[in-house]
C-alpha cells in the first residue's frame, strides 16, 4: 500500500499488480479513491493453486480494478472431471499454503450428489507425516486408508506434490492401481514429465494452457510487436521455468503500451496524476476513467493468449489441458492428452475411465498361488527355470490372459497359506500379499467369503463352492463263508438242533410202535437211520426208511413243510445277499459324520473351512446343531489334535488311518477320482452357498473386466470343459461307494462261494479219513480170521443151530443172535412149500438185523432141506449140469452169503430148478435175517 502510494505521488497512468489476494483488496480501495486504473494479476505462493479472491464490486462506475488473471475455474474443472470418471469416494490432498475455502463450492456439490470425500493436509515434512501414519495406525485402519488412497485429488504445488508421490509408493501405500489427479494452473511440461516418472497408477494432470501458433515462424510475432524467442518457443527452457504469473505480467504490458499508443494516436492523454494519498481531502484523477475505458476496450494477443477485459472487468479467456497416463506400473510411461476445458464450451474430449477390455497389452501381472490340486499345481520344476504350473484355476487365468492380451509370473505365497487374519489385524497368506500390494492378483482354489472381501476384492465366482467330506472306502472283507450269510449263527444252529431233534423223536416213536417192513427191505429204523432219513429230506434228497406208522408220517409231513419254508427262504435271501451291496459304513453326509465318535475328523487350522465351522458352531442362534457338534470335534485340544496345517497332509491322514478330512468338495472329489487304490470316497452338502474366484487388490481396475470374460467363459460353455477336464465325469473310481470295488455288474467271484468248497473240501478229507480208518479196522479184523474166502462160506451147522434157538425162543430172540448178520435170499426160501400163512414175529432191537420169521414147522423145513443140500451137494432132480465146490450164491445186494462161521467143509453146487412156489406177492414174507 505505501509502495503504492509513493508511486502516486511520483505520478503515474495505471497501476500493476501481482500479489496474494490479502494485498489487493487494499490496493483495489486505494486504485477505486484515486480513479487509478488497477490491473491485479493474482499470484499464489511458491506455485500453490489460487483460491478466489472474492473482490468486492459496490459499484461498477467506482470500479478502477481490472483482474488480468481469469476467475479461479478449479471448482468446476474437478467437479467436471470426476463426474466423467464416476467417482463416489476419494481424499483430496492439499497442502499448508493453499486455502481450502478456494474449493468450498465444490464440496458443496459433491456432497449434495452423495460422494465420500475426505480431506487431508499435506505437511511440509513429508516423510514425518507418512512415518507417523504407520506409528498411530492400527493394521485395520492402514488397510482402509490404502484403500481410499487409491482415488486421490493433489491440491499442491508441483514440488510438494512430487515428494509427497515419492513417499506414498516408496512406503508401499498405493499400488499401480491408483488413480490421482492433480490440478494446478502452474504446472510446466518439465513438472508434468517428472510427476509422470514418479508416479505409478493411473494419473491425470489438470493445468492450465496457452494457446500457441502453428505456424512456428509466427509464434514471436503479436502483431506488429516482436516477443523474444526465450519467451515465445514453448520448449525453451527458460519459458518453461517462467510462473503463469509472469507471463500475464508480460502480457499486461503489452496491453497498456497499445493502451498509451492509442491515446496519443487520439489525442485524448491526459498528464500523469500526481497525487498525494495520505490527504483525506485529496482529489482523484480526473483522466482516470478514460484511461480504464481505453484500457477495457483494448485487448493484445500475448503470451497468455488473448488478453481482453469482459464487463465485470475480469478476463474470460482462459483454457485447461487434461493430461493423462494409463495404468502400469513402469514408472516414466507416457503421457497424452485427454481432453480440454474452457467456461464456454466446457469439456472437449471424453474423459470416461474406460474399461480396459480386452486392451491390457504390455501389462504383467504379478500373481500370488497356493498349491492345490486340481486348481494350482507344478507341472514343470527345472532347476534354474522358472516353475510351470497347471490346474483349473491356471486354465482359467489363461483363458484370461488370452483374451485380455496381459502377461503374468506366477510366485507361492511364502507361507502356504491362503490367509487368516492376525491378532494385530494384518493377514498373512496369499491374501496379506494383495493386502501390501506385493501380489496384483491371487488365484488357488480361494472361496469368497465376508472377512476377505473386507480387505480385497473378488471376481464373480467361477465354479461353485461346497463342503465335503474325504474318508476312506471299507475294505472288502473275503468271506469264504458267504454262502451261510443269509441266515445268523443263530438260525443255523437252531437248524442244526432241530434235524437232531426230529431224528430223535422219529427214532423214538418207531421204537415205540415199530412199523411192519416190506419183505425184501434192507433197511431198519435204527437211530442212525433215523438221523440220517430227517437230514436227506430237509435238503430235498429223500430217504431211504419206510414209515408206516401214523404218528410218525404226521411227525415227518411237519417236517417236510418246515424244510420247504426254510429252504425257500434260503434261497430267496441269497439270490438277494449276492446281488445286493450293503452299505458297511454308515457316513452318507455331513449329518451322519457330526452324530458319530467313532471316527475322528477335522480340516485345515485356520482355512476358511475352519472359520466357516467355528463361526456357525459358537452362534448361540444357529438352527443346525451339527456345526456345533462338528466344532466340539473340530476344536479338540484347541484344533491341535484333529487338524493339520495343509490339506494334501489331512488326506494322508484319510489314506493310513480311521480319519475323515472336511475340505473343500471340488478338492476332495478330484483326489478321490485320481487315486490309484480308489479307495476314498466323499459326501457332502449338494447346495453351493459360496463360490471359487479371483482375488484382486482393493480398487484393482480388473475386477470388472475379469469378471465379465469369466460370465462369458461360463454362458458359450468354455467354462464346463475345463472344469470336464479335471473331473471327468466317467471317472476310473466311484466317488460315492463306501465299498472299495471297481467292479461293475452283478457277476459273482469265486470269494463268494470259497466257503461252499470249503465244506466240500472238508467232506472229502473227513470221508477219506473214515475210509481210512475202516480200511484199517478191517485189516485189524482180518487178521483175526484167516481167510476172507472161508468167511463168505456157509456154515450150515451154525445156521441150523441159529435157527433152531430162533424157532424155540420167540420171546428173546434178540439173546440168541450175535450182532452178525445172516442173510438169506428167496432162492433159498423157494425151496420151502406152500403154506397159508406167514406170521411176522418182531425185529430185534439194538442188532443189526430185522427177520420175518415163519411157523416152526416151515422152519424145520428149511433146516432139514438145507442140511439134506449139504450132503447132496445142493443137487435138486435132473439137472444137465453139474458143479460142485465151494458154495457161491450170490445175494440180491451182489455179493454172497455170508455167515461169521468159517464152514468146515466145501459144498458141492447145481443150480436148482424153479419149485413153483410163488412167495415173492404176499406181502408178510421178509427175506432178510
């Protein structure tokens, strides 16, 4: 104000200013007393953005203040700006000189259009601010301001604005997928290129630009006044270092020389006002609003452009460039133009954040894994190579990567883990590397949950998500004795007991009410006998003794009607034993695995498996009690004793021992279809609540795009072919079989029927034994009787006398015969003569004989007819042949008499002539003794 006064006094036609709004509010009342023409050139400290000055204009004609710089225009380009980027949240960085109240009325309308802004000062010791950030910020909050870092706006000078992007990406606080804007009037190609190469996202510079000739050799003329080339050559250096400020200097100039010039060439100059302001009483310049009207319809083409004054006294002519990068991370990419903005016109260009479709040529990714089989897996491990990698899930980012055009290298994270978060609130795992922006993208089999979303983002799922359950198939046992299974023990052995028993009653009331025999049969109603009757018709073979009695045939047709109804049953129970698989292991889904004890199970400590059941199975709320069962399980011994660190460790657990593994379904399902033994199988829940996807940085630009190539893998079916790929559907093992068989088809092996030649087998050894052992007791036997020759002889003299004591004690036959047997065939008793009738006497009970005997007389008969052959030598009347030795009949059984008396003499033999006596009809004649 006092320099300004001084120069008054000294005399002058118009006053320049270039000083902070807080000055020239005080020259604009001094240039309005003194009718002195004021052209105000606002200038910001050291290149800080300006804020409006808001002169006040009462009164238009008191008005001597010209504003050569145009109205500050930073509300409405940001405003501008961001609605074409679409932006909802972001922080607006400005620093320690600049006025915040300079973008007040953009805040306004932001807040009325429901975006999230923050705001924040830049100190001047960046490195102290961004220092203290990581000292009083928990893990949480460092990650949420990471995330709103990611859309910045820079209100700063050129210099801070460079340190402050040098700390923010040294301390790894934004990733390439940032997205700044910086605006700021002052900035030059020199700070644009160096901001460029500092920076790694996206970014978007907002300047303010003069236009420039095309016309080289014209670009120094502006009219006919000759500016200097260091002014007029845009990449000079020195023009590049001159502040706007400067420029609109040399421009205001220009602009009162023309001024001067006309006034003269009109011959209206007024004398210099040579005025004195500390006078209250002082008069004001009489010429000095002809010299603003002359001033005001001027104009100059400079510099800056056309520099021309509108009504209000301001200049109109202002105009911004719009620069911009694309996203990268190589620092020093390059830069093009976007677009321009002017008052009149407003935007010219379209600065919509295009997607990047299929536009990411020249990007590589950096990709995070964990390795599980099938999705992420090592296909190629040579030493001093980069490992190769196959699986699902990399199939999927080929597919990707083809179409998008970007490159990727693929790391493990170091841990093996996919992530959890810590008790200071970072993770670890493959999603603590997105989290500190190590990773661009993490892909594994990784399922979408709440807690990880918190901190990332995620594609739409590519294939759908389960829990399932890994145990292992029942072996097949070899039972040889399959063919009994159909009935228990039990039955068997009440089977068994009751043939005994019926035997024993048949035996019983035969003993009580003997049954009248056949003449001729070879059988008797021994126990024996008896037992072995009651056996032959239980398995459908018959008998061989008669009963007649009829206690005893209503005793057997019982019998019979049991053995039917029990082999019937038999039968039908194993045709459905043999074809039928029984299920042996009784976990046929989740709900099966949290009722039982018996087999221990648990999943991999701290995985989203883990949390999933931890969460559901400590929520007093939840309806399904099997979470908490499967929690208590789970968490025995704080999760030490049944969980594992890694998956591939929980299905050796499942291979070796009584264990279930609950994991993911998909990695459960290709294990059990690729095992070698097939000897897994998985259950598990059929509804897919969650889903498998891509993870990305928080804010990455690809989440979008990603996901809109994984909709279309999904819609053309691309998707299902890779997903056949890894689990075919006609797989080498059954996945849902708790047996362990490959087999198909109902055909029968020989294990089934093992036990069938077993009992067969030990028939024949037990039958062989006995012929053994009878073999042996016969030659025991013969050696006490000389000649088996001499034994088949008849002793006639011991029959006679057999038959005698049977004739003379009917009472006791029994006591009169040895347990030898005599056997007399009808040839003999057809020498006998015709009689009336025949008596049937008894059978001898515990011999082995059964006889029909006749009338004493018969039987003297046939003693002395026997004895008259004996000393005839059987010679009956006239015979054409004749043979005499040793007497051979032969039985009807095929063989000879016999008789245990060795015969003293040898018996001369001719075959007798039929006597016509017809005994073979009546049925009361036996033939056996």
């Amino acid at each position: 104000f006092l320099t300004a006064c001084d120069l008054m006094n000294q005399g002058i036609l118009a006053l320049v200013s270039s000083i902070g709004c807080t000055s020239a509010g005080s020259l604009q009342s001094l240039a309005d007393a003194m009718h002195i023409p004021h052209l105000f050139i606002q200038r910001s400290t050291a290149g800080t953005p300006r804020s409006g000055c808001g002169l006040t204009r009462s009164n238009r004609n008191d008005d001597y203040t010209l504003s050569v710089r145009p109205p500050v225009y930073l509300n409405d380009v940001i405003l501008r700006v961001v609605t074409e980027y679409a932006w909802q949240k972001f922080i607006i960085f400005y620093d320690n000189e600049y006025d915040i109240r300079g973008i007040q009325e953009f805040l306004d309308k932001v807040s009325q259009q429901g975006m999230d802004v923050a705001l924040q000062k830049v100190e001047n010791n960046i490195n102290k601010m961004i220092t203290g950030l990581f000292a009083t910020m928990r893990i949480e909050e460092l990650n949420r301001y990471r995330d709103t870092l990611r859309r910045a706006i820079l209100v700063m000078n050129p210099s801070t604005a460079k340190s402050f992007i040098t700390e923010v990406v040294e301390t790894n606080l934004v990733a390439f997928d940032c997205h700044w804007i910086i605006i700021n009037e002052e900035i030059n190609d020199v700070d644009v290129q160096e901001l460029v190469r500092r920076s790694i996202g996206r970014l978007t510079i907002i300047r303010q630009t003069f236009p420039v000739p095309q016309n080289i050799s014209q670009r120094c003329f502006r009219g006919n006044h000759r500016i200097s080339s260091s002014l007029c050559d845009p990449k000079d250096p020195f023009s590049q270092s001159m502040e706007i400020s400067n420029l609109y200097i040399y421009d205001t100039v220009l602009l009162l020389a023309n001024a001067f010039h006309k006034k003269l060439e009109d011959r209206k100059w007024h004398s210099m006002a040579s005025l004195t302001c500390i006078r209250k009483n002082s008069k004001p310049w009489q010429g000095g609003r002809s010299m603003l009207d002359t001033i005001k319809k001027g104009g100059v083409n400079g510099l800056t452009g056309e520099l021309e004054f509108a009504e209000n006294g301001g200049n109109p002519n202002v105009h911004f460039e719009i620069l911009g990068t694309n996203y990268g991370e190589d620092l020093g990419r390059g830069i093009r133009k976007l677009g321009c903005w002017n008052p009149v016109t407003g935007l010219n260009g379209s600065l919509t954040d295009r997607k990047l479709e299929n536009n990411m040529r020249g990007v590589v990714l950096r990709v995070v894994t964990v390795l599980e089989e099938p999705f992420v897996m090592v296909s190629e491990n040579v030493l001093g190579k980069p490992k190769k990698y196959q699986g699902f899930s990399i199939d999927v980012l080929e597919a990707l990567a083809n179409y998008l055009g970007f490159k990727y290298e693929i790391y493990v994270a170091p841990d093996h883990k996919y992530g959890s978060p810590q008790d200071d609130g970072s993770w670890n795992g493959l999603i603590g590397e997105l989290v500190f922006k190590r990773a661009d993208i993490g892909i594994s089999a990784l399922t979408i949950t709440p807690d990880r979303e918190n901190v990332v983002d995620f594609t739409t799922r590519y294939m759908d998500y389960s829990v399932g359950v890994l145990l292992r198939k029942a072996e097949k046992t070899v039972d040889m004795f399959a063919c009994l299974a159909p009935f228990d023990l039990s039955l068997w052995a009440c089977i068994a007991g009751t043939v005994l028993l019926v035997g024993l009653l048949v035996y019983l009331l035969n003993w009580l009410n003997p049954p009248r025999l056949q003449m001729g049969s070879m059988t008797s109603t021994t126990l024996y006998n008896s037992m072995w009757f009651v056996y032959g018709s239980f398995v459908q073979q018959g008998g061989e003794v008669p009963y007649t009695t009829l206690a005893t045939r209503l005793m057997m047709g019982a019998w019979w009607l049991f053995a039917l109804i029990v082999i019937s049953s038999y039968t039908a129970n194993l045709a459905a034993f043999l074809t039928i698989t029984r299920i042996e292991n009784s976990i046929q889904s989740l709900q099966d695995l949290s009722r039982q004890t018996d087999i221990p199970y648990g999943t991999v400590l701290d995985s989203a498996v883990y949390e999933h059941v931890r969460v559901k199975g400590m929520n007093p709320f939840e309806r399904d009690s099997m979470y908490s069962q499967m929690w208590r399980m789970i968490n025995r011994s704080n999760g030490s004793e049944n969980n594992v660190l890694e998956s591939t460790a929980g299905i050796q657990k499942v291979k070796h021992g009584n264990y279930a593994f609950v994991w993911d379904a998909a990695v459960l399902e290709y294990v059990a279809i690729n095992d070698a033994d097939c000897s897994f199988y998985t259950v598990g829940n059929t509804v897919a609540d969650r889903g498998y996807g891509i993870a990305l940085q928080h804010g990455s630009p690809y989440r979008d795009v990603f996901s809109q190539r994984i909709l279309e893998l999904q819609q053309n079916g691309d998707m299902d072919i890779l997903k056949h790929k890894w689990w075919p559907k006609n797989g080498q093992c059954d996945l849902y079989s708790s047996m362990d068989t490959k087999q198909k088809g109902g055909a029968l092996d020989i294990k089934s029927f093992a036990g069938v030649f077993c009992i067969l087998a030990a028939g024949i050894v037990l039958s062989c034994f006995i012929a053994m052992l009878e073999t042996w007791w016969n030659k025991r036997k013969g050696s006490r009787v000389p000649s088996k020759e001499d034994d088949k002889e008849i002793d006639l003299e011991h029959l006679h006398r057999r038959v005698n004591s049977l004739c003379t004690d009917d009472d006791s036959p029994h006591k009169q015969f040895s347990t030898s047997s005599i056997d007399l065939t009808p040839l003999d008793i057809d020498t006998l003569p015709t009689r009336q009738a025949l008596e049937q006497i008894s059978d001898f009970r515990n011999t082995h004989i059964t006889t029909t005997t006749f009338i004493p007389e018969q039987i003297q008969t046939l003693s002395r007819t026997l004895s008259a052959k004996a000393a005839s030598g059987f010679s009956f009347g006239n015979v054409p042949e004749h043979r005499t030795g040793p007497f051979r009949h032969r039985a009807p059984n095929g063989g000879f008499f016999r008789s245990p008396i060795k015969t003293m003499s040898s018996i001369p033999y001719q075959p007798t002539p039929t006597l016509g006596l017809n005994l073979g009809n009546d049925p009361d004649r036996g033939t056996s003794i």
